[in-house]
C-alpha cells in the first residue's frame, strides 16, 4: 500500500487505467482520467507485473470515520454515532483489474490479497465497506427490481447498517413482482442461484460482475442499492463484510494460515 503523496506517477497511471477500465465497461467519468480529490485521503493498493513494469489491478481503501474525509459520504448519509458500536470499519472504492488481466483470476485473488493484509496490519478494522458498480443498461429494469428484492431479504441480517447508511439517490423498484417469484427470490442463497433465477424470468445470459462474486466469496452481504448521476448513472450495490465471521476456505488463502488464525483469535476474544 502506499499514499498518494509516496506513488504521484504511479496513481497517475492508475487514475488513467481506472478510466479505461471503466470506460470498457460503459462507466466512468468522461474524462481522460478518473480522479478526484479522494485520492490523496486513502491508502492505494495496487499489484504490480515486474516482467512488463505495469499495474495489473488497485483499489484505495481507508477508515471510515467521521473526522476524516470518505468518498462514501457523497453518496450516502452515514449516521457515525450507530456505527461506532460496531468498532473501526474500513472503506474500498474504486477496485479494478487492467482489462488484459481481467481473464486471469489470479489477478483478483491477488488484489483481494492485498486488501487482506491492509486488514491484519490494521487489527482493528471489524469491517469492510465496499461498492460494486453495475453500468447503466446491462440489465432490463425487471432484472434490476429482482437484485433490489434480494438485497432486501439480505439486508435484514445488517439492520443496523441499513439503518445507519442511507444512499442519498436510492435505486426505487417499479415492476409488480409476483407474490411466487418474491418467494423464489428469498430462497436464492447465492448469487448463482439468483442468477439462474433471473435468466428463467427475465433476461437472457445475465452475469453478475467478477467483484460481486469476489464479495461474496469472502462473506459479504448487499446491503442497498443506488443510482450515481456523477459516474455514468451506474447502479451502486453497498457490500459489508463482517470480517469477524471468516466463514469460507478462501480467507485462508487471502490471509494466509497466520493470519487467519488471527482472525480466529479475535473473534473467540470476542465470543468469551
């Protein structure tokens, strides 16, 4: 990881591959590079090809806090006085892949890698909070309206940051879904599962992004959804990751065996 001020020609360089990569994927800013003023308050995570000297894949990431300047707060409301209870949380934007990576999976195991070992360095992250952006027009209206009907049943095991974090513009359902296909909905328990589900009902060849899956993986839950006007009007998906619950065999990947057992330590401090 590295500050802005330590890396001024390579954030330059990720500020252009962000907008590239965005851009591919009929998002971004329009402009030649994706930057703002959020840059120089976060932490930049990036993996790095030494045989071709080029980043493969960043991110940015910090503490949520309310004395500190968070991207996040642009887009949604963040009431800091619920969420101290539940300890330091951590925020992630702006995640990408160089689009020639993008095939090879390694390259996103390594990023979240990355973002693991921000995690262990500063033990007292609890949470993390991150978006997943889905360009404007992939997805027919009806197809948005089931994701939005299963992010409300997953939303229900995060209350307190539903209630704590509001988005600003929130995405609003207009299609009537049946009282069946609602019951189908809440019995998905992975995306996969709604995946299928959306292609036998709505459209053809849906597939969610990489990232999404990524989130999942991990064990983190889609909290809300919001539309964001300053970034090709993409949908936003808020995810939380409890980080106290390391549920799935590949934490111990991202980790590593030392790590996790950290991880492990302190959730049966927490337990006791």
């Amino acid at each position: 990881t590295a500050t802005s001020r330590a890396i001024p020609q390579t954030l330059r360089y990720i500020q252009y591959l962000r907008e590239v990569t965005f851009s591919q994927e009929a998002m971004g800013t329009g402009h030649a590079l994706d930057a703002d003023c959020w840059d120089d308050c976060y932490h930049h995570i990036f993996i790095w090809d030494q045989k071709k000297s080029q980043v493969v894949g960043a991110c940015r990431i910090s503490t949520l806090s309310a004395n500190a300047p968070s991207y996040l707060a642009t887009l949604y409301n963040i009431d800091h006085y619920q969420l101290k209870h539940l300890g330091v949380l951590g925020e992630l934007s702006r995640s990408i892949i160089a689009p020639e990576y993008q095939k090879n999976y390694r390259s996103l195991l390594y990023l979240w890698r990355g973002i693991s070992q921000f995690i262990l360095y500063r033990s007292q992250i609890t949470h993390l909070i991150g978006l997943v952006s889905i360009p404007d027009g992939v997805y027919s209206k009806y197809s948005l309206d089931i994701i939005y009907h299963h992010l409300v049943n997953t939303s229900q095991q995060n209350p307190l940051f539903v209630d704590a974090i509001k988005p600003k513009q929130a995405y609003h359902p207009t299609s009537v879904i049946p009282t069946q296909l609602k019951i189908a909905i809440g019995r998905c328990q992975t995306l996969m599962e709604l995946e299928v589900l959306m292609n036998q009902v709505a459209d053809a060849n849906v597939s969610f992004p990489v990232l999404f899956r990524q989130y999942e993986s991990v064990g983190s839950l889609p909290i809300h959804m919001s539309t964001d006007s300053s970034f090709s009007n993409c949908i936003d998906i808020l995810q939380v990751w409890n980080i106290d619950q390391p549920k799935t065999a590949l934490l111990k990947r991202l980790f590593g065996e030392e790590g996790f057992s950290m991880i492990e330590k302190r959730v049966s401090h927490l337990d006791g």
